[in-house]
C-alpha cells in the first residue's frame, strides 16, 4: 500500500576505500539529513586511525551516528545493531522523511532491513575458551569445528574472520542448534523504504586507493594506535585487518615492512570479499563514487515508486 507518510533508508554499501563516507555526506547534505555508520569497526572508540574513521571536519558536517561510541571491551553482535539502529531511525524520522545508512559490514546492514532472531545469552567462559583456542593454534582449528558442527554458516560465512567464526561456533556449543538456524528471520515489515546504492571502482584504481590509504595511515601514527591497544589484542574488537598485523610485528614475528604488506593486502583480500557479498543483492545499483548527480537521480525515481 502506498504511504503519503512514507520513511526512506539510503543505503551506501561497499567495499573499504571506495569513497562511501564522501558519497554519503553529499547525498546528506542534499537531503538535509544524517548518517548511520554500518562499520562493525569504526563503532569502537579507541580505534581511529587504524578503522578510517571520518575526520572531525566530516563528522561535523554531517551529524553521525554509530561512530566512536562503544568500548573494544564490549561485545556488539548484529542482533545489537540492529535494535539500537531502530531505536535511533524512529527519532530521526520523527523529524526528516530520508536517513542514510552507510557502512562496508553487510550483516549490519542486512540486520537493519532484514532483522535477526532473538540471541540467546552465551556463557562468556564458552567464548572465553574459543578465544584461548584462537591465540593458541590460529584460526584453522575453529573453522574446522565450525564445519562439523554448522557448514551451512562454513559455506556462506567469512571464514577468515574470527569475530564471526567464534560468534557462530559459541552459539552452536551453547544451543545444541546450528548457528544458520538463528541467523535471519523471515520477511519482516519495518517503517521505511530502502533504497540501496553500491559503490564501485575498477579493480586497479581500488587496490591503488588501498595501497594509498595503509601507507597514510602509518604516516599518520597508526603503529603508535596499535601499541595502545595492545594489552587488549586478544579482543574480539581487534582481530580485524590492520591491527593483527601490526600486533605480529611488536611481538616480533614480521619486519614493519612486511606487516605493511601484509595490511594492504588482506585489505584488498577483505575489499573482494566484501564486493562479492554485496553482488549478491540484486536490489543494490551500482555507481562510480562520483556519479552523485546520477544517484540522487536514481533516489528521487525510487521515492516515487514508493510513494
């Protein structure tokens, strides 16, 4: 049924150093609205240089939301996310017809349009014992329970992501089910419209932003983040690009300038993974970042569907 009181979700989507946040201000500006981060990173305070997080100027231009404003001691599933991202949507739209969502962490995103099962509580002594599993023997081990005990989630699942492996494995150990079971509920009704654009680069001139980004981010103090986070390496927070490397080259392990290389490319790595995740949704069209005149076009004909 149409609505003459219709709420519009923007949705800004894909991978790291694409140019998401500038494309998301413009599109804020143009509407007079505000931005919701979906970046499962850059929600932790003490991460900045190392997340890419907005500047000062940019989140000033703009008001955002979900930047900076957990600790790496907390543990923020999707299902999190979610609720709080609603909570937030519901006064935003109190004042404006259009909010934007805009973030590279797609169970973020899909949690928000799609939503997710309730999650039981986990004995923290279950993740507790994961983790030490992690530390101890790497990741390997982990994927191997996790496709014995769930390959649905082996199969669809980052794999090489151990946030997302242990939070699968601790909820099939404490459930007796299978991690997939809870994963998405069924189509659900929620208060706005999506209207979802992805960004893209050709391959070269993508690998090129993110060989140029790591190299500025070292410019910019990011080994001095990563030796101020150190004693919390072991949280979930941290096992993330970037800062895995760097904590192996303070414990001696690799050269800096191996741990450089290493960043740039499991980053262009995460950036693959991230677009092949994205490619999946047939709903998402796809623009160069800078076709910003081309996008509010596309906007403006979605609302009208809609409306």
């Amino acid at each position: 049924m149409k609505n003459k009181n219709q709420k519009y979700l923007i949705i800004i989507a894909g991978s790291t150093a694409v140019g998401k946040t500038k494309t998301a201000i413009d599109i804020a500006k143009y509407f007079n609205t505000e931005i919701i981060s979906a970046d499962s990173r850059q929600i932790f305070k003490e991460l900045n240089i190392g997340v890419a997080r907005p500047s000062e100027d940019e989140l000033n231009d703009v008001k955002h939301y979900f930047i900076a404003n957990k600790s790496i001691d907390e543990y923020v599933s999707a299902g999190t996310y979610e609720r709080e991202v609603l909570e937030l949507l519901e006064g935003i739209y109190k004042e404006k017809d259009v909010a934007i969502l805009c973030g590279g962490t797609g169970f973020y995103i899909n949690a928000v349009l799609n939503g997710f099962d309730e999650m039981p509580e986990i004995n923290p002594e279950i993740r507790n014992e994961l983790n030490e599993i992690y530390k101890n023997e790497g990741i390997v081990p982990l994927q191997e329970k996790l496709r014995i005990l769930d390959i649905d989630s082996y199969n669809k699942m980052d794999i090489k992501n151990p946030q997302r492996v242990i939070r699968a494995l601790e909820m099939c150990i404490a459930t007796k089910r299978k991690f997939s079971d809870f994963k998405m509920k069924k189509s659900i009704v929620r208060n706005f419209s999506p209207i979802k654009i992805g960004l893209e680069l050709p391959k070269e001139i993508l690998h090129q932003n993110i060989n140029n980004r790591v190299d500025k981010m070292m410019e910019n103090g990011f080994l001095e983040e990563a030796k101020s986070v150190y004693e919390h390496k072991n949280n979930n927070a941290l096992q993330t690009v970037g800062y895995k490397e760097l904590f192996d080259f303070l414990d001696h392990r690799t050269s800096m300038e191996e741990a450089v290389e290493l960043i740039k490319l499991h980053t262009r790595q995460y950036a693959k993974r991230q677009m092949t995740f994205f490619k999946k949704d047939k709903e998402i069209q796809w623009f160069a970042p800078n076709e910003i005149d081309n996008m509010l076009q596309f906007i403006n004909i979605k609302r009208l569907e809609y409306f």
